[in-house]
C-alpha cells in the first residue's frame, strides 16, 4: 500500500491579502498557518462526511 504525502505549503498570498483592520485578522504567520491547516482539516472532513452520507441514502 502506497501513501501520498502531501505537502501543504504556506498560504502567502492569502495572509497577506487580509484585510488589516479587520477583528479576525492574523498578523502572527505562525498562528494564522496553524488555523488555515485548522480550517483545510475541517472543509477536508465535511466534505468526506457529506460524501459519506451521499452514498447511505
């Protein structure tokens, strides 16, 4: 069985597109790469778990 890993680069572009006065705005690039893996890990599993459902109804 072979596994792919896959590599997650750093959002750049996105981080520096944020809008800079904003409340949700992460101007610390260490915690805003913690909470995009955060938010991929999330779309990652609803998108499975839809997915999932699809398929036993």
């Amino acid at each position: 069985m072979t596994i792919k890993h896959s590599t997650i680069r750093f959002p750049l572009w996105q981080f520096l597109n944020q809008p800079l006065f904003c409340s949700t705005t992460i101007l610390n690039p260490r915690r805003y790469w913690h909470r995009h893996k955060v938010d991929l890990l999330e779309r990652c599993w609803i998108k499975q778990y839809t997915k999932e459902d699809r398929r036993h109804s």
